[in-house]
C-alpha cells in the first residue's frame, strides 16, 4: 500500500510537465531527424529575450493543457532565440523580423505556415490546426497560387494566412484581384476595406475609383483611417523621389495628395511631405521653411476646427516632429518642440492609448533623452501591437537598437 501511495504521489507530481509543450533539447538538426522519423510536423518558437509577447505565450499559452495535449500529440516543437546561435542562420533563412514568430514545417522540413505575433490559447490551438491543413497551410497556398489556382475560396484563405504571415508583398499581389471580383458596392464594407487599402497600394484604377468613394468609406471606417489608408500609397513613390532626388518626382505625388485629401488637409499634408524630402536629401534651408509652413497650417486648422483634434492628429503632429529632428543635432528650439511634442502626445495617450501612440511617446523619450523610460514604453507599445493585431516590426527594431547602445 506505501509504494503504492508514492507512485501515486509521483504520477500527480509529473502530471503539470506533461500538460505543457514539450520542447525538445538539441540542435536543429536533430529535430528536424526526430520529426521525419516520426513523420510528425515540426512547431518552431522564434522568440527575443526582449519581447513582452514572446514571454507572455511562455508563461501563459505554453504551459496550458489544451495547448499542450495538441502540439505534443501533433508536433515535434522547439525554441530559437533569433538572436544566438543557430537563431541568428534560422532568422535569415526563414525571414524571421518580427517577435514572436511561430514557424511550422512539414515532417520533411519543408516550411508550410507561420504566424506573427502573440495568441492566445484558441488562437494559437487554431494556427497549429492550420498548419497541418493543407488548405489552409501558407505556403502550401502560395505555391498553388502561384501555379494558377484563383478560385474565389482559395483566395480568401490565402489572404488570412498572408496576413497571419505578415506578408505585405503577396498581399498586395493578391488583393486587386480579389478586389475586382468583388462588386464595387461592396468594397467600403468595413469587413472588406482592408482588402481594399491593400490593392489600392499596387492598383492606380482600383484607387482612383476609392477616391471618388469617400463618403461611404469614411461612414464605415472614419475619415482618419480612410486618409491615413490613402496616404500609405504614397510611401514607395516619396522613397523613389528621395532615392532618385528628384523633385519631379516629388511635385507628381504632391498633384496625388491634392486627388486624395480635402484642400485643407492636403495642403498640410504637402507641407509635411516636403519636409520629409527635403530633410532626406540634405536642404536643411527647405526643410525648415517645409516644418515651419506645416506647424502654421496645423494650428491655423486646431484653431478653427478645435472640436476636430484627436488622438490620431495629436499622434500625427508629435511623429512629425520626431520624424523631422531624428537625424538633427539638437538646437534649444528643437528641444523645446519635442518637450511640446511630448505634451500633445500625452494629450493624445489619454484620449484613447493604444499602439500608434504609445510607440510615438517612447520615440519621443528617446529623443529627449529619457532612454530608460523610453525603453519601458516602446516595449508597452509593441505589446498593445501585439493585443490589437499590428504590425511591430520597426517598434522591436527600435528596442533592440535602443538596448544594444
């Protein structure tokens, strides 16, 4: 009766280690040779010491006993730090830039499916089922559309998939497609509009017509969201300008700004792209009369239109003066537009806090100075990312160039 009791006792005390995710120890290589001998799929935890999100999952998506029971049963799973050893080769080969990636291969090795950011149980439950689903596995559906597959479905799950990937290039491929065989009317649906601002990057037709569709997309989305998807169409050609320094270049995306914008918000808008040219190509003359131009018709509009400031326009001015004195050798004035800048952000933190804001107040710290507290809140904003699905990308790049300095 006594072993008996202690055998009992031994099997409740090892019950907790098997409910978990067992991660197998070794190199790469072995675990790609035990997933084939076993011909079972292999999960991988692309993760950073740093990351909030990838110690979240740890701690509490991990250890969970219903994740634990599916990804032992149907996986072999193991841990990368990107950043040491065989983490650094495996970043690059897979394109790992993002924390956590959670990265999936066929029991041969082959990449099938990977997803960006933390999840919680059900959601990190339903990316392994994904992942052993060939009509749903990622990579599985890019290859085929790149075979030809269009079929109306088929697109659908692999526009998901691309963007639990975080694969911006293929989506824009994909989404003019989608977008015109979908009927006009249906495109300012709030549940189609991300499709949409993702083909009006790579389709001028497709965008000339969202712009003649304002009204019904600022009634399902708002005129900021609608105006900031519109302005995301600028990026590539302002970074060709700047490459190229040719002012050609940038006086054809000031004509598209004013297709785009109310004349009142274009013509500041304008004000802020030529700083931004002029900055990058070095006419440090042009870009001081571009910022002073654009902080006069940003007041000139908070003055006449006070009830029209919000976070998102507090968010805009603050960036725009990081973005302008980033590279800077600060003066007293500068120093004072960032204490300034730093004020409105708040301003903006308390009339609704999350990612975009956030991310903006610690680069503002770190411009200050403040690079203890700035570290705290860019690791706060990569989190709130994380929770409400963004992309972190250039936020945990901040903190790991912030932290190695």
């Amino acid at each position: 009766m006594k072993n008996l009791i202690i055998a009992g006792i031994f099997s409740l005390v090892s019950l907790p280690t098997f409910a978990q995710i067992q991660f197998e120890q070794g190199s790469w290589a072995d675990v790609k040779a035990k997933a084939k001998k076993e011909n079972k799929y292999i999960f991988v935890d692309a993760f950073t010491e740093w990351c909030g999100p990838c110690k979240a999952m740890a701690k509490n998506v991990f250890p969970a006993k219903e994740v634990g029971d599916f990804y032992n049963k149907n996986f072999v799973s193991y841990k990368f730090d990107m950043e040491k050893g065989e983490g650094e080769q495996f970043a690059k080969t897979y394109q790992v830039n993002a924390y956590p990636t959670l990265v999936y291969f066929s029991p041969t090795g082959e990449m099938v499916h990977k997803g960006i950011g933390g999840r919680s149980n059900e959601g990190f439950i339903e990316l392994g089922e994904n992942a052993i689903n060939p009509e749903k596995q990622y990579y599985t559906l890019k290859a085929k559309f790149e075979k030809g597959e269009k079929s109306k479905d088929f697109l659908e799950n692999l526009v998901k998939s691309a963007q639990e990937a975080g694969d911006e290039e293929t989506l824009q491929k994909l989404a003019p497609k989608i977008v015109r065989d979908m009927p006009e009317s249906e495109w300012s649906n709030r549940e189609n509009a991300q499709v949409v601002f993702q083909a009006i990057i790579a389709d001028e037709e497709i965008l000339e017509k969202v712009i003649k569709m304002r009204p019904e997309f600022e009634k399902s989305v708002g005129a900021e969201e609608f105006n900031l998807a519109l302005l995301n169409t600028l990026n590539t050609p302002l970074s060709n300008a700047i490459n190229a320094k040719d002012e050609k270049l940038l006086d054809n995306i000031r004509k598209k700004l004013h297709k785009m914008l109310p004349p009142e918000d274009a013509k500041i808008m304008e004000a802020r792209l030529d700083a931004a040219y002029y900055q990058s190509v070095g006419n440090e003359e042009k870009a001081k009369k571009a910022n002073e131009k654009f902080d006069e018709l940003q007041s000139e509009k908070i003055k006449n239109n006070p009830e029209k400031e919000t976070w998102s326009s507090l968010n805009t001015d603050a960036w725009n003066v990081y973005e302008n004195l980033k590279n800077k050798n600060l003066t007293s004035s500068d120093k004072k537009m960032i204490t300034d800048a730093i004020v409105s952000i708040k301003k903006s933190i308390e009339m609704e806090r999350n990612f975009y804001n956030v991310d903006t107040y610690a680069h503002l710290l770190f411009l200050s100075g403040n690079k203890e507290e700035a570290i705290t809140q860019i690791k706060e904003a990569i989190k709130l990312g994380k929770m409400q699905g963004e992309n972190t990308t250039d936020s945990e790049a901040s903190l790991k160039k912030w932290t190695e300095k």
